[in-house]
C-alpha cells in the first residue's frame, strides 16, 4: 500500500487546527514535516505554537521542522523551503492551509482585513506554489493540496462577503490553472473543503463559538481525506475538488460519527460549511 514515509510534507499555517491535523496524519507513516507558521509564541486565544505542534508531530511518529514563517513575506518562504530541503532533502507534497477569514460586507470591511485575506490566502498561495514547484519536480509523487472550495458562481456566495469569496476562490482557482499548466510534469494539484463546518480557532473564535463548533466535526476528518490524496498517482490525481466525507466515502467509510465534535449531534443536525 501507498505511505508517507520519508516523504517530506511542507504545510503552511501548521501550528494548530486542519494544519496540524493533516501534519499529525502523515507523520503517523514516518513523514518528515515542516511547520511553517507564524506562531511562535503562546498566543492568548490560539492554542499551540509552532514547537507545540512539531511535539506533536514527532510524538505521532514523524520528524518535524517548525519554521517561522509570514506567508506573505516572499524572503521568509523562500528561506523556509530552503531550510526543508537543506533538512529533508526536498519536498514531495505542499499544503495551503494559512487562510484569513472576515465575513464583513462590503461597506464594513476595511482594506487592512481585506488585504490581509488576499495577501494570505490568494498571494500566500502563489507565492508558495512557485517557491516550492522546483523541488516538487524532484518528488516522485509531487502534490499541492490547497484548502479551499469548489468554485460556484452562483451569486448568494458573493452577496454577503464578496471579499472573503473572492481569496478563497482565488486559491480555487489557482489549484485549477496549475492543475493544468504542470499536468505533464506530473504535479498534482487539488483542493480540498469540508462538507460541515469545523472545531477550528476560527469557528470558536468568528464563527459561531463553541456553539458552533458542536455542530460540528473535527480537523481529522480533513486531515484523512488529504491523505487518500496524497497517496493518489499525482499524474492520474489532479485538478480536482474535492469534499472531505464525500472522498472518504468513496473510499469505503461508512461511519462519520467519529469525527463528530458532539456525539449526540445526528449527521442531519451539522452545519454545512460555506460555498457547497
């Protein structure tokens, strides 16, 4: 069967959350991980740091490299990548996991946050995309999974925040152009969103609260689909967008309660996520 070991898996916004998860995941077949995130002090309403999270890692299994990094910051990708490969010597899969998120509408959002989610999520994404292609044409089943939804154009998803859309679909759209544009290179690139919201700081914290997060189920369920698609051929595994319990299904599991963050919670009572 398909493993992770010795793979090198470069994940962004990996201190805590689907980041973390997806990173304890690999790291259960022997991967090597490196944590590129921000935090690495306690911060007072985020759990976990980017040496909090490498312990976890290696308590999973892996090797960890925590590095310090602003996704929007061109100098410190391009020296977090070098560090990986210095360490690990490449990088067989990337994950863009770093988002921000303000669901204002037009007239409330101000062009500080709305900078922050498109340097973040969409010129965070680019600019780690192109950082880490070269490597990954080493790789020998090179992936890039970007965390976010399946494009719809249907306007009810724009009305309300049409500046959080608008980054989100940016990283869409940027797994479906490279997708194509290194298919014949063999480099995989996809993304992945969930069907429920999930018990993340944003939902806890934005979103809804613990209320919320109850309605809920757990970054694992994420942190499980990423990993049948990292274990896909990347030439025969690209281009598409996936939704986290429908890929599971297809892969046999029948039983979701697992991941649910409430066990009483039924399936029917979950709150879908944005843009399905």
């Amino acid at each position: 069967m398909a493993t992770l070991r010795g793979k090198t898996v470069f994940i962004t916004g990996a201190s805590r959350g689907v980041g973390l998860a997806i990173g304890k995941r690999a790291a259960q077949d022997g991967a090597n991980v490196v944590i590129a995130a921000k935090t690495d002090q306690p911060h007072p309403k985020l759990p976990g740091t980017i040496y909090t999270a490498a312990e976890e890692i290696e308590e999973a299994g892996g090797q960890a490299l925590p590095v310090v990094t602003d996704v929007r910051a061109e100098d410190q990708v391009i020296a977090a990548v070098e560090q990986a490969v210095a360490r690990f010597g490449g990088i067989d899969i990337l994950v863009n996991n770093a988002s921000a998120i303000n669901l204002a509408g037009t007239e409330d959002l101000d062009m500080k946050r709305y900078d922050l989610m498109h340097q973040i999520n969409l010129r965070g994404t680019f600019l780690c995309s192109r950082t880490c292609i070269p490597h990954l044409r080493q790789a020998d089943n090179p992936h890039v999974l970007n965390l976010s939804p399946p494009l719809n154009m249907d306007p009810k998803w724009f009305a309300p925040h049409v500046a959080y859309t608008i980054a989100k679909y940016g990283m869409s759209m940027c797994a479906m152009g490279m997708a194509e544009e290194f298919r014949g290179e063999g480099i995989a690139f996809n993304a992945l969103w969930p069907r429920t919201l999930l018990d993340t700081a944003a939902v806890r914290n934005l979103l809804g609260g613990e209320a919320a997060a109850s309605r809920g189920r757990r970054p694992e369920i994420m942190a499980d689909a990423a990993y049948l698609i990292f274990t896909r051929s990347s030439r025969e595994c690209t281009g598409n967008f996936f939704i986290d319990d429908a890929l599971l299904s297809e892969a046999g599991v029948t039983d979701f309660s697992v991941y649910r963050v409430d066990p009483q919670c039924s399936d029917a009572d979950l709150q879908q996520d944005l843009f399905l």
